[in-house]
C-alpha cells in the first residue's frame, strides 16, 4: 500500500499532464518539425528540406521590419496598459458611490469579442461615414470627410497607432483587476506607519505601494506581453496588416505566409515562440521575479 | 482511511476513464463526417462563393433552390451547401483542404494547386457534356492538357462612369484614354467627390492592376512566362502613382477594397471606377443614382479604348477525395441546366458560362455588349503559382502607388519566378 501511496499524486497529476502534453508540448513538436519542411500551401508535405524555409523567411524583404515593428508595438501596448491601470487601480481602491457598478462597467472591454471590439473601431473610423470622424469633423479637427486625414487605417502610422489604443483598451480590464488584487492585499498598518514617519502620500505611494505591488505588476506585465506579442485580431481586422506589410506583426505575418508556404510560415512561428520565450526570460531574470514570489 | 484512498482512485479512475471516452468520441465523429455517406443516402459538401449584396439575395438562396429540387429527384443524395464570402473565400476553402477536410464541389483560383496534387476529377469525368462549357474559358481551367476548372459563372470588366458628376465638372465626351481619366478624374475631385475610384486593397488588387496593366500592353505573363515588372507594368503603375499623389483618387488605393468603392459609385461619390456587371445591382439598390445617371464603356487604355479586356471564372473543381464521382456527375449536370445558369445570371448580373445559356441571353440588351466581349477576353494565369503569387499581389501591389513601383513589382516577379520553379 506505501507504494501504492507514492503513486497516487501521478494519479491526479497525470490527467492535467497529458493534457498539458497534447495540447500545448505536442503542437510545439510539430510546429518545429513543419519549419523543416516543404509544405504546399495546399497543405501537401513533399518531405524534408532543411533549413530552406528559415532562409527564404530570413531573405525576405519584409521581415527586419516585421520583426522591429512586433517589438515596439509589444513595448509600448504593455507599458502604457500598465502605467494607465497603475492609476486605474489605485481609483478603484478608493471609496466613492456607484465603485461597484463602476467596476463592473471596466470588465466590458474583456469581455467582449477582441475582434467585435476591432471591427467597431474600424467602422468607428470609416473615413466617410465612421463615427469617431463624423465627431471630429463637427469639431473642426477633420477639415473633409473621405479625406486622407479622415483615412485613419489608410497611413500606416496613424493605424498602428489607433490599433495600439485598441491593444490597450482591451488590455485594460485584466492589468487593473490583477493590480487591483495586489493592492488589495497591502495591509492598512504599513501605511499607518508610514504616515507617523512623516510621509507624504505621493512618498508613500513611491516607498511603500510600488514595492509591494511589485509581484501584481510582474505576472500582469508578464500576461500581457505574451498575449499582446500574438496578438492577432485587431490587427487583422482593422488593416490586415495593409498596407503592403507596413503594419503587420509576426503573428499576421505568419499567418499571410501561411496561404503560400506553410513551411515558411512554421518557421515565423517558431522564430516567435522563441523569441517570446527570450523575452520572458529576460524580463523574469531583470525583475528578480524568484525572491518576489518565493517570499 | 484505505478505504477511502481506493473509493477516491476509483472515482479519479472513472473520470479519467469518461475524459478518454469523451475524447475518442470527438475523433470519431470528426473521423465519420469525412466520409459522408451512410444507410445508401450520399451526402455532397457544396462549398460556394456568395455573390449577394446582403441577406436578400444571398448565393444560399440560389444554391437552396437548385439543391431542394434536385433532392426531390434524387432521394439517394443530400447537398450540405456552405456558402463564403468572395473576400475570404480562397483562404478558407484552402483551410479546409490543408486540414484534409475537403469539399466534394467547390470553386476558385487554386483548382491548378489541387489538380497538381491529384485531388481533381478532370471535367469530362463529372459533367455529361463538358464542350458546352463557354470555349473561352477552357485553357484557363486547365492544368498539363487536362480541363478540370469548370466555370459556372462569368463577367467581364468595363470602366464605368457617373454622367451627373461628369456634367456638373463640365466633361461632355466619355474617358478612351489614361490623359483623359487623369484630367476627367481632376476635374470631379475639384467638386469634393473621388475622381477615380481604384480597388488595390486585398479584395481584388489583382483585377484592377491588371487592367491597369493592359493599357500599355502589359499584363502578368508574356508567352506563359512572369512578366510582372515589364517596363510597360511599371509605366501603368507609375502613371497611377501620379494620379495619387495628385489627388484625384480615393485616399491610400492600397488599403481600399472593392464592394466599399462599388457602395460608393453607387451613392454617387465617384466619378469613374472599372466594374464588373455585377457592379448594376449594387447601383439599383442604392437608388441614389437612376440608369440615365451612369453608363459604362470599354476599359481606358494609354492610348485609346481596349480591345481586350478582363474575362474572370470562377472555375468549378470536383474533388476526388470522399469518392463521390457519380453523385458529383449527377448534381453537376443538373445544375448546368440552362435555367439554372439564366436564373444566375438575372440575380447577379453576371454572365453565364455554357454555349447554349449564352446563345439565350445574346439578345438581352444589358448582357450583349460583356458576351461579345468574352471570346477575346484576356484571363489570369492558371499555372501553380499563381494562386501564390494572386495573394501576394493583393497584399503588396497596393504600395506601387505609394513607394517605388519597379521594385515592388520587382518583388512580386521574385516571388512568381521562385513560386513557379
């Protein structure tokens, strides 16, 4: 029966295990293998050919710029999402009639359809008709409607910029509960304390909240830089990357290879899950994330 | 306390033992619904592009019609009909075959693709009397000698024009030349609507560029060979660069996709735009503008009217795949029947595909002038790379009209020549 006894976590573990197994480590398995080889767009394995696909990717004139744009728009989504729910939450944690209601009002951006978000957007911003423009054309910002100034997703730096507001927008929601939660959890007598010493509530939201907020602002950064990396609806949605690829990320990048050169295209994949594994590491390595969640 | 242990393994043991059941259901019903034949009835999957403006006149209702009453005739088969719209149509119809869930009937740009890999039944294996489909269309259906694209529906392309706009900018005669769009396109940006309207957005970027093309005696290939960054290519693209930048067309072309701009002809905001006859239904239910407001003409060139213009299939392909050759046969003849093929072409305005539906509708005012144009209408190419090289040109040529057009047209012969070897 000891043995027995030994075994038995495998019992519990094991489900959740396979499952692991099957749905996340065997999909990364195949994913490698398929950036090894030659697949038609028609989905037709023609055997082994190296690392042909990696070449053709690497010689590709869109990809340096696939690559950096993925980068900044990761960095600057996550970091404004957390620097504007860092204020969210602390509203959030004050007292002030309708907090209730108000808080349920922020879980509707989560919990809508990222891609029903997007398209609204993209319909908001109709050069003609769209809403966001007909307002600004009644305010005097937009001098013609159907204009190229009315053309928001026409330019590709005004649409990555109002995809960016998207981003956030939908990112919002969770970065604040989970900053929320972790401020939550301060003890009111460390804050006492504090006020004794003499400190004024900006000092002690810099000395005493930030620190102890720090293992909720990790896992929320963490979170959103994996889910904004692969990020695909808005984009797809809002330009589908257009024009040419002056907006796509590597997601929709892979995803437009993958009508071609399947092969190519698992090759972007994995190139993506590495670097989403570089940058997790990296970030959890600079935060010191072991002693914070050790403690 | 063992007790207890042994009475909690059995349970983990049982709901381990219903997840695995569970997931062994799941992949055999996925398995089962490939197959789709059971108890002597066969079941067809009919996968088609949706050519309707809206709910009311959606393909479904078209193909609905044609599968009750070839149901009622033959009790032996079913027709499951999926219908897509044209704007992603390719890239889930190649999704489902990527996924070996294959159609038995479908259409689009990538039946050489499939047919290369063997999946086709040619066209004289599932259709009785395949010399009636339109001869014009035969070389583009086929891949190594051997038709297997089928067209069930055709059009062809005229440059159409909005006479109120062009009488209010002062134009009496209709546009033959590109000087005469660009001045003509000015002249109505000058009234605050679009000059010219130009679809280079993923939708159709190859159709129009490929009219653009032909103006100047260009086109994709020359002799079965790409030729896509021609000197005459990059004179088209370069002219249209102008236009741009000038203004006289809609913001960003190589973001805008077609049935917007169309929506848009037909609110009366644009002065000209390339259309397909599929264009008038759009324009009568707008009601804006009344037939004496529009008109439409052969395709402008460089230097004068075009002789040739675009003829586009939908080239119907018959997949080997479930089996299902003599169904396939039997549902394919019945919906060549000319009615059928007439019934279409009255919904949609498009054009029909078979000698004896197109000897019906010779005399119909509207269709005439598109049917006399179909036998020297020019086709894309149907080798295997062009489904590669058609997506990579929707979603890049639209920059030529912003950047450099010689090496984005350079870039996209790269691709074609890599593709095709």
């Amino acid at each position: 029966m000891p043995a027995l006894r030994r075994l038995s976590p495998l019992l519990w573990l094991g489900p959740a295990i396979a499952l692991i197994g099957l749905v996340v480590l065997w999909p990364v398995v195949v994913m490698v293998q398929s950036s090894f080889q030659n697949i038609s767009g028609i989905g037709f394995v023609a055997g082994y050919n190296g690392t042909a696909n990696f070449r053709t990717l690497f010689d590709d004139p869109n990809f340096v710029s696939v690559l950096v744009r993925t980068v900044i728009w990761v960095v600057v989504v996550v970091s404004i999402t957390v620097l504007i729910s860092l204020g969210l939450a602390q509203l959030f944690n004050q007292r002030f009639p309708g907090r209730r209601v108000a808080r349920w009002a922020l879980i509707i951006p989560w919990a809508a359809s990222v891609m029903m978000t997007a398209l609204i957007f993209k319909w908001a911003l109709d050069p003609n008709v769209g809403v966001i423009n007909v307002i600004l054309h009644h305010i005097g910002v937009v001098k013609h409607l159907g204009s190229t100034q009315a053309d928001w997703l026409g330019n590709p730096t005004s649409a990555l910029l109002w995809m960016m507001g998207v981003a956030v927008f939908v990112s919002l929601p969770f970065t604040t509960y989970a900053i929320l939660s972790g401020l939550q959890g301060i003890p009111q007598e460390v804050y006492e304390a504090s006020a004794i010493d003499g400190a004024t509530s900006w000092k002690s939201y810099l000395r005493v909240t930030l620190p102890l907020l720090r293992p909720a602002i990790v896992v929320a950064t963490l979170i959103n830089v994996i889910n904004v990396f692969n990020s695909f609806p808005i984009i797809w949605e809002m330009t589908g990357g257009g024009p040419g690829y002056q907006t796509a990320t590597s997601t929709i990048f892979m995803v437009d290879l993958k009508q071609g050169n399947v092969g190519e295209s698992a090759s972007m994949s994995t190139i993506n899950f590495l670097l989403v594994i570089v940058i997790v590491v990296v970030y959890l390595a600079a935060t010191g994330w072991k002693e914070q969640v050790d403690r | 306390m063992n007790k207890k242990l042994t009475s909690r393994i059995a349970g983990g043991l049982a709901l381990a033992s219903a997840a695995a059941l569970a997931l062994a259901a799941c992949g055999s019903s996925g398995g089962s619904s490939a197959g789709g034949s059971s108890g002597g009835t066969t079941t067809l999957k009919l996968v088609v592009a949706d050519y309707g403006t809206g709910p009311s006149n959606t393909s479904s209702k078209y193909w609905a019609t044609i599968v009750s009453a070839f149901e009622a005739a033959h009790s032996n088969i079913k027709v499951n009909v999926t219908t897509i719209p044209w704007t992603n149509f390719d890239s889930q119809v190649q999704t489902m075959v990527q996924n070996k869930n294959y159609p038995d009937i479908t259409e689009g740009d990538y039946f050489s693709n499939y047919a290369q890999d063997g999946l086709l039944y040619p066209a004289s294996d599932v259709l009785s009397d395949p010399s009636n489909l339109l001869p014009a269309f035969k070389a583009q259906g086929t891949y190594n000698g051997v038709q297997y694209g089928m067209p069930f529906t055709t059009s062809s392309r005229t440059l159409f024009y909005n006479k109120k706009l062009f009488t209010q900018a002062g134009i009496t005669a209709a546009p033959q030349t590109w000087a005469d769009v660009e001045t003509d396109a000015a002249k109505i940006t000058k009234l605050g609507d679009v000059g010219f309207g130009l679809p280079l957005g993923n939708e159709e970027a190859q159709a129009e560029s490929l009219l653009w093309m032909l103006g100047d005696g260009g086109g994709y290939q020359t002799a079965g060979k790409y030729t896509i960054d021609s000197p005459a290519n990059v004179a088209a693209f370069t002219f249209l660069k102008g236009m741009v930048a000038a203004g006289d067309t809609e913001p960003n072309p190589g973001t805008v996709d077609r049935t917007p701009l169309w929506e848009q002809f037909a609110q009366g905001k644009v002065g000209m735009i390339n259309g397909s006859p599929a264009l008038i239904p759009i324009i009568q239910s707008a009601n804006v503008l009344t037939s004496a407001d529009w008109t439409s003409v052969p395709i402008a060139g460089k230097n004068g009217p075009l002789s040739v213009t675009l003829g586009v299939c939908d080239n119907v392909a018959a997949f080997k795949s479930n089996g299902h050759e003599a169904q396939i046969k039997e549902f394919l003849d019945f919906a060549y029947q000319d009615k059928y093929q007439l019934a279409f072409d009255n919904e949609y305005d498009l054009l029909p595909a078979t000698v004896t539906a197109a000897k019906a509708l010779s005399s119909n005012a509207v269709f005439a002038p598109f049917l006399t144009a179909l036998p020297n209408s020019v086709q894309y190419p149907s080798d295997t790379a062009w489904a590669n090289v058609k997506t990579k040109i929707q979603q890049t040529i639209g920059t030529a009209v912003t950047g450099t057009p010689s090496t984005v047209l350079s870039q996209l012969e790269q691709t074609a020549t890599s593709s095709a070897s």
